[in-house]
C-alpha cells in the first residue's frame, strides 16, 4: 500500500499501522470533500439507490466520526442541515406529537422520512422511509460534539426540541429497522438510538424542564422495555420478543454506550455477534441475511472494533480496524459490503440486476474507519 494524492493504493500485503493512519486521513479528506455545501453527506456518490440523499442515521454517524477527527465545521455543517430539516417540518411534527398524545397517531406514511436530498426535501422514488433510529442518533452526536468542542447546542435550539417531542411521543411505535427491513417489529437497535439521543440532550442542559423529565422518563421505560422484552440469553435481540441476534445493536455497546461493554448485558452482546456473526474479521449483519447474498460489513466490523476498545481490548479493535482496511479497493474506497463469505450466494446477482455492483465508497464504511482509528489512537484526534 502506498500513499498517493488521489486515495491509498493496496498492495498484496495485510497493511501496517502506517498504512491504517494513512486510509483514516484519506477517509477524512473523501468525506469532507464529497460532503454538499449544504452540509449533508451521500450515502454514496455513485450506487444508484442511495447517490443523491443523505440519511440522518448514517449522516450522524458520519458527523461523529469528523467531529471525533477534528474536523468540527464539517460535523456542524451537518448537524445545521439537519436543524433545517427539522425546523421546516414544524408544523408535521407538531400535528405528529400531538395526534400520538391524543391516541389518534398518523398512520406510518405521514411520519418524517429516513433519508432526505441534499437540498432537504423527500425523494419522490418509493423506500422504506418510516425509521425513528436517525432522529436519536443525530441527537446524540450533535450532544457528543458539543461535550468534545464546549459548542453551544442553542444553535439548533428548536431542532432538538423538535426531535425530543417526536421521540418521546412515538417512540414505541414499530417501524422499520437499520436495514429497512421488518417494519411491523420495535427493533432494539432503534430503541437504543433514540434512547441515546434524549439521554444525551437530557444531560447537555438544552432542554427545558418539562422536555427533560419527559426525555429521562422515556429513556428509562426504553431501557427498561429492552430488559424485559429485547433480550435473549441476557444479551440484546433483533427486536423485542425476537431469539435472533443483528449487529447493529453493536452500536448500543459502543458509541452510544446505552449498554456500555464493562456491564453484563453489553459484553455478553459483544460475545453473541463476535461469535455468531464475525467470520475472520467480517461481520454479517444477521445470519437470514440475503441483500447482495449476505456479504460482511466493513462498519459492523468497526462497530465491534468499537465495542472491543470499550472493553479495553485494543489488540482485537486493531484487528477488526486491519481486517477493515483490507476491503479497500485499489485508490482506498471502503465498501458496504464483501462478497468472500455470502450467507445466501444465491441471491447476490438479483440484487446486482436490480441496483449495480455493491456501494463502493459507503462515506458510513469510511467514517466507522475513522471512528475507530481514532478509539485506537492510529489516527490522532
């Protein structure tokens, strides 16, 4: 692998440390320069489902992961632009809130939609829209930025308000899950990202009284719903009810800290998706997969690499950062995902004929690289 203007070139070898630092700093410089001047991130700039919008749920994750890496204007620039979004919606969600408290909620195709174009408006193409994880993990990282920089969230004051009225009142509903996939469940990675969400503006000191023992109060009937309902072998579930195990719950572990790795049920999370879903270093998303024939993710393998530096294991949050940076294709773009060991090869091709070859670069594969280099100390905040 050798450093190059335009990316990282992978040679045949594993790569090295230097090498881990170089992919990180490259990450950064492709996500700040692919991001709009409007301040959202692309799913993708090139896979044809996702080229053109930007989705809060990877958006923040992305914004944590500049934030984390020092670039603060590029996080804010995000978190403004979903402020706008939110703010231009406000009478949506007012009517959202106040039909949920009435007993009378809006059916799921009058919720806010997951992804939105740069410009902030919805896609007029038919998705899998209604998700409430987005509107808690943009809480969280706006909270988490603030907390590293000492920003003042009033900044986007009525946004959060906003979100917190919307969480608070909804957030029991089901919908559909990270995957945008079982929308009829309450999935239990949800859950934790909003429960992260409202815990974190709960504690930040922006909301009124009134928001804040409402955020605490759901906060704490999510946890306590996810106890008594989200676990299977005393660790996280797919959905509430459900004995399958998904690795996006690997990011209630770590960042979001709702299970934090050092308590029983986050490290027996981490011992369920490490043992059933990691084949060598590549996790899979859940053992039915089929998307693209059921490939590993080079973000899940981050997130546990995440969940492991938690537990103050650095050596397999390394493995899991080389194992990563390995996907690579020749100028340094991350993947959304693997094909060396499909769960279903079957149905990789229908999924080809229908989209294209896999999303590559995914700004999210890049950015968990960066989230936890950063952990690791191979790329310096």
């Amino acid at each position: 692998m050798t450093d190059a203007k335009q990316g990282v070139q992978f040679g045949s070898e594993a790569p090295g440390r230097d090498d881990l630092t170089r992919l990180a700093e490259a990450s950064v410089e492709m996500i700040a320069r692919l991001q709009d001047p409007t301040g959202a991130y692309p799913a993708s700039p090139t896979f044809s489902a996702y080229r053109g919008y930007c989705w809060f749920r990877d958006g923040a994750f992305i914004a944590d992961a500049m934030s984390a890496a020092g670039a603060k204007d590029s996080a804010e620039r995000f978190f403004d632009w979903c402020g706008r979004i939110l703010v231009d919606r406000e009478a949506k969600v007012v009517e959202i809130v106040s039909r949920a408290r009435s007993g009378s909620p809006v059916p799921d195709a009058e919720m806010l939609a997951t992804r939105f174009t740069f410009a902030g408006e919805e896609g007029d193409d038919e998705w899998w829209d209604f998700q409430l994880d987005g509107f808690g993990t943009w809480l969280w990282a706006a909270a988490e930025h603030a907390r590293r920089y000492g920003t003042d969230l009033a900044r986007w004051a009525r946004a959060i308000e906003l979100s917190v009225d919307y969480l608070t009142s909804s957030w029991q509903r089901p919908c559909f899950d990270w995957w945008e996939e079982n929308a009829d469940e309450v999935h239990v990675s949800t859950l934790c990202c909003i429960a992260a969400g409202l815990d974190a503006v709960a504690e930040a000191g922006i909301l009124d009284g009134t928001r804040r023992q409402q955020a605490l109060a759901a906060t704490e009937s999510i946890r306590s719903t996810i106890v008594e309902r989200g676990l299977v072998d005393g660790h996280l579930a797919k959905w509430l009810g459900s004995a399958d195990v998904d690795a996006s719950a690997l990011a209630a572990v770590a960042p979001l800290g709702v299970f934090p790795a050092s308590g029983r049920i986050g490290s027996r999370t981490l011992r369920a998706i490490d043992g059933g879903l990691n084949v060598g270093g590549g996790v899979h998303r859940y053992l039915a997969d089929t998307f693209f024939g059921g490939g590993q993710w080079p973000l899940l393998s981050c997130f546990l690499g995440l969940g492991f530096a938690a537990e103050g294991d650095r050596e397999r949050a390394i493995e899991r950062l080389t194992w990563a940076a390995a996907t690579a294709d020749g100028g340094g773009a991350l993947p959304e995902q693997v094909g060396d060991h499909l769960l279903d090869p079957s149905m990789n091709q229908e999924w080809v004929d229908r989209w294209g070859p896999v999303a590559s670069p995914l700004l999210w594969s890049h950015a968990m690289f960066v989230r936890l280099a950063v952990e690791v100390e191979v790329l310096p905040a």
